[in-house]
C-alpha cells in the first residue's frame, strides 16, 4: 500500500500556487502570508517532520505572517494614496438644487458637480421639496440620492466681490 504521507510535499506547493494565484487576483497580502506559511510547512516536510506538525508550522506561520508583517505592507501600499472620495462616498453630504418637487415617490435633483439625479426624501416624515429650494444628499439608493432639506452653500466669489 501506498503511504500518502510522502507525496505531501505536491500538495503543498499545490496549496502555495493556489494561495499565490488568489493573491494576484484580491492583492491585500493575506493569500501571500498564507502561502508563505505553506512554504514553511513544505520545509518542514522536507526536514522530515510528521504531517501533523507540518500543518501545524505553516499555520503558525502564516498566522503570525497576517499579524505582524501584512498591516506593514498594507500601510506602506497605501502611503501615497489619494484620500479624497470618490464614486458614492463623495456625494454622500453634497449640496443639491432641486429641479422638480422632491417627495417620498419622486424627484429630481442637481448636485454641486453638475450631475443630475432621480431623488427621494431620506425622511417620509419631512416636508416636500419644492422647485430652486436646496437640499443635502443623505445617501444613495441604487440610482436614486436620498436627500435632506438643506442650505445653500455660500458663494466664495460673491462674498470676494462684495468686499
């Protein structure tokens, strides 16, 4: 009979290519941490060890790989990154002017960058919008900016002129 112990050096450099192929496909390094505690058990494996103790190896390395080494390489990867916001997230809070009545059912709205949106009350209990009022997106459903009563945002060149 064979003894499936000795060909388990394959399927830790099986378990390492899996790891490393996932690795390029999410890149947050906890595949790579992984598939270096795979190399460690593939060395264990090679120093002999029994298979219990080589999982035991790779799990503690890579364990240890994920705490201590992963946040470093995510701080570094993420050092020069453009903090602003962007897609949904930058219009979370972003003025509006309403373009036709805005209620529970329908609306239309025009952000401070120029888009137009479908819009809806984020509140059923507040009063409707009103055509040329101002309004502040509270979040957005699918297509749709759920928005507040809000101000208009003051003019930074009318305030210059005046002066």
């Amino acid at each position: 009979m064979i003894d499936v112990t000795s060909y388990l050096w394959i399927v830790w450099l099986i378990f390492v290519l899996i790891c490393v192929i996932i690795e390029l496909l999410t890149l947050e390094f906890t595949f790579l941490m992984i598939a270096f505690g795979s190399l460690a058990g593939l060395g264990a494996n090679l120093l002999g060890w029994p298979w219990w103790l080589q999982i035991v190896v790779g799990a503690v390395v890579a364990v240890l790989l994920i705490l201590t080494i992963r946040p470093l390489l995510l701080r570094v990867m993420r050092r020069g990154a453009d903090p602003t916001p962007s897609n949904v997230p930058a219009l979370i809070g972003m003025r509006a002017r309403v373009l036709e009545p805005v209620d529970a059912i329908s609306g239309l709205v025009k952000l401070a960058n120029g888009e137009t949106w479908s819009a809806r009350l984020a509140t059923a209990s507040a009063a409707a919008l009103e055509a040329g009022s101002w309004a502040t997106v509270e979040s957005i459903a699918g297509s749709i900016a759920m928005v507040a009563p809000g101000e208009p945002t003051p003019d930074p060149s009318a305030t210059e002129e005046r002066q």
